[in-house]
C-alpha cells in the first residue's frame, strides 16, 4: 500500500485527485464491462471491458482534476469563515 500512496503524496492536489477518479471509475466501467459482456456475448467480453472501462477512466480522471482543482482554489481564495448570529 505504502507503494501506491508515496508518489501520490509527491504530486500536486489535482494531480492526484484526477489518478484517483480515473483509477475508481476505470475499475467500475470495467466490472460492469464484464459483466455486461459475458451476459450479452461472452467471447467478446474482454472488449467490452476496455469499451466500458477506458471511457469511464476518462471521466473519472476530468471529474476528478475538475474537483482538485475547486478544492485547492478554494484552499487559496481567502476569507472570513466566521460568521457572527
């Protein structure tokens, strides 16, 4: 585990969250490629895995730069977090 988490930590925010979205959309989009594939036609099932997991591993990855980067904007951008009654 420590050697997936380390060269996480060395990159910045964004980076990191969009590896992270794309790596869990990726293996959702490919879990339900197989299964999908071996219900329809199962010799073909290998390539409804990449035809379902590539592009979900493609949107993870934006959704997830699209997020780091909001949330390190908003990490920058100060302001009052207190507020008075």
């Amino acid at each position: 585990m420590n050697a997936i988490v380390a060269p996480l930590r060395s990159l910045p925010l964004p980076a990191r969250w969009a590896i992270v979205g794309a790596a869990a959309a990726g293996v959702i989009g490919a879990i339900a490629g197989l299964v999908i594939g071996l219900h329809v036609y199962a010799p073909t099932a290998a390539f409804a895995v990449v035809e379902l997991g590539l592009p979900a591993a493609i949107a993870g990855g934006v959704l997830g730069l699209a997020a780091g980067v909001i949330v390190t904007a908003g990490r920058r951008i100060p302001g009052n977090h207190k507020r008075s009654p």
